[in-house]
C-alpha cells in the first residue's frame, strides 16, 4: 500500500514513522516547502507543490498511491481543499487528520478574530505590546498604519519577510516549548496581549497556560472549515485505524 501523507506537522512526522515500521507500506510525505531546513522524516519525502487539483490528481495516478492522508497545518485550506478534490477525482480514500483545536479553561482571557485583519483591527484596544504567534506568512496585516504605535515581538522558525509591523522584534525559535519559558518571554518582554492561530495541539500550547497565569489576554484567530467532503479524523492512532495499519 502506497500512502501519500501531506505533511509539515508534528502528526504527520508521527504517522509517517508509524507506517514507515510495516514492511507492507510505503509512505510518502509531501513538503510544501516553506521551512528551508525541515526536521528529519521517516520514509520518502518530496519537497514543492503539485500544480494544483490536476497535478496533484496526476502525481497520483503515477506514482500509484492507494490512500492520501492530509495532515497539513489546520489553517493550510488550499492544499486541504486540493486533496478532496484530487482524491475525489482519482477515486483514492482521502482522510484529513485535523488535530482538535484549543478549548479555553477557567481563568483564560479570550478574544475571537475570523482573520488575521480582524485580529489586527482588535489589536489597539486590547494592549500595546503584542506577542504575535501567527506565523511568518500573513504578517503585512498588522503592518497597517493604525497599528503603528504598537510594539511586536514576532516569534517564527524562520525569518519572515516584509512587510512587517512598524516596531518589531524578530524570535526565532522552533516549538515544543514550556509553561516556565513561555512565562519568563511574556514577562521579560512585558507582553499585554497574546496573538496566535487555533493550531491546537500540545507543542505550542505552553503559551496560552502561562497568558493565564499572567492574566495576559488572547486574541485566537479560528481556523478554516474543514472542506466539504473531507472525512475528518483527530489523531494518529484513528488514522492508522483507518488505513488497516494499526
């Protein structure tokens, strides 16, 4: 069996080290790219995008794949989009594994935005020295004038390009991290908000425990809708399941 994972998370890495162990499977994990220096993958990798729903329906069809697991970051709804078109096309199972958003707990200060731009319109009444978590991509909507005022400390893997907002202080840095380190970076850099996509997931999730401790409010911008069609499942071990390589 010939499963094509698409990848760039931590369930993907997981799932494609599961597979990787049985002698009657072969994955492969598609990279869009983005992180120059990706950590290591068991099985086959290949890097760059397909061409869209035709491409990514014929790279199917040649490379003979029997199970197409999309296990890209929750907000990566093109590529989302693509796999249940593509699969739907070529007649492969498609199965999106989507790992379940956060969910706030007593004593969270929570501020929902449907966007990036939403979020960044919030921004001047909720605080003047932002932690922004959002990714190095999407970053030109809090570069608009109005949010000029406003001090920014921008944590990504890799550096991000302009524009950037006005008064911005680049992190590099690369999760899981921790509640006491999280802590210690909210307070050195006297953060009074919090901004960060609904990733869900435990590597990223230290910072909005320590928010709560500190009483630091966060502005969660919601993930797309799962595309129509896609069978959603919540982690690895369904998947397998699904697959028949538990």
């Amino acid at each position: 069996m010939h499963v094509l994972v698409l990848g760039g998370t931590t369930e993907a890495r997981a799932l494609a080290a599961r597979l990787a162990t049985r002698p009657d499977v072969r994955v492969t994990t598609s990279l869009a790219g983005r992180v120059a220096r990706p950590a290591a993958l068991e099985g086959d990798v290949r890097v760059g995008g397909f061409g869209g729903v035709d491409g990514l329906a014929a790279w199917l069809r040649e490379h003979r794949v029997d199970a197409v697991v999309d296990a890209t970051h929750p907000f990566a709804a093109t590529i989302s989009e693509h796999a249940v078109r593509a699969a739907a096309a070529t007649g492969v199972p498609a199965v999106l594994l989507r790992r379940p958003g956060w969910r706030p707990a007593p004593g969270d200060r929570w501020h929902d935005a449907g966007s990036l731009a939403e979020a960044a319109a919030l921004l001047p009444s909720l605080g003047r020295r932002i932690f922004l978590t959002t990714g190095r991509l999407g970053l030109a909507a809090f570069a608009e004038p109005f949010l000029a005022e406003l001090h920014f400390l921008v944590r990504s893997v890799e550096p991000p390009e302009p524009p950037l907002p006005h008064h911005t202080e680049i992190l590099l840095d690369r999760g899981p991290y921790t509640v006491e380190g999280e802590t210690a970076l909210l307070c050195e850099h006297r953060i009074d908000v919090l901004v960060t996509k609904d990733s869900g997931g435990a590597a990223t999730a230290a910072k909005l425990t320590a928010a709560r401790a500190l009483s630091v409010p966060v502005l969660i911008v919601r993930r797309p809708p799962a595309p129509d069609g896609a069978r959603e499942l919540p982690d690895v071990a369904s998947v397998l399941s699904y697959l028949g390589a538990d």
